[in-house]
C-alpha cells in the first residue's frame, strides 16, 4: 500500500502516480490553491485510451485513497463515457479520453496555474506553462 502524503499536493502526486502506474499518460498536476475562486487545491488531468484503462485508473485511485482514510471520492462520469471526475475535495481527479481532454482543454481554462507533472523517479516536476497539444501522448 503508497505511504500517507501529509499534504494536498502530495495526494495530488500520489493520484497521478497511480493513474501512471495503469498507464495513464499525459499527466498534468494543476495548483489552483492561488487562483481566486477556484474550484479545489490541485487538479490532476490524465489522459487513457480506453474503456478498460479508464476503469483500471479510477478504480485504483479510489480503492488507495479509500485504504489510506481519504473517504470515497464524489464521483461524476462512468467507465464507458469519455472523462471521470474523482472529487476529493481539495485535489480533484479528471481522467479523460483523447477526444475529450482535447475538446474541452481544462489546463487552457485554468492557464494561470502552477504546472506540474511527473518525473521518471514519480516527484513532482515543475513546467514552465502549459505544454502544447496536451491531449496526445
């Protein structure tokens, strides 16, 4: 079982480094917690290229934060449509198909965030801005 983060951007780091662990790619880690009137600390944006990938990453993020104490995510999507939301609260998890997270550009919508994402040890890897065509591998 993953080790307790003690803070919200390690529980952000932790959901993306699951949702690589099942392949998920295209990971962005967004920190909203300055932005006036956002919606949560930090969004983690994954993309997969499938039904059974969708499953597998969102079904292995809820099962570790619900064995770690962080209570069952207020979930809005299924398996076989084109995105999940997995809403902790403070770290909100989208889990989109391609078609999708091209469509609607959710790093483009929150632009001024800090940016993140996932080095080859798993640490938290800071971007300058939002990389280009962020939907595709």
């Amino acid at each position: 079982m993953a080790t307790r983060p003690r803070t919200t951007k390690g529980r952000a780091v932790l959901c993306a480094r699951l949702a690589k662990e099942k392949q998920a790619h295209n990971l962005l880690i967004l920190d909203l917690g300055k932005l006036e009137s956002s919606p949560a600390e930090f969004f983690v944006i994954a993309t997969v290229d499938s039904e059974a990938q969708m499953r597998a990453v969102t079904d292995l993020i809820e099962r570790t934060m619900r064995e770690l104490g962080y209570g069952s995510a207020k979930v809005d999507g299924s398996h076989n449509s084109s995105w999940v939301v997995l809403d902790y609260f403070d770290v909100v998890v989208h889990v989109m198909r391609s078609d999708a997270r091209l469509h609607y550009n959710l790093e483009r919508l929150w632009g001024d965030a800090k940016v993140y994402t996932l080095s080859e040890t798993g640490a938290a890897k800071a971007l300058n801005g939002i990389p280009r065509r962020s939907a595709q591998a």
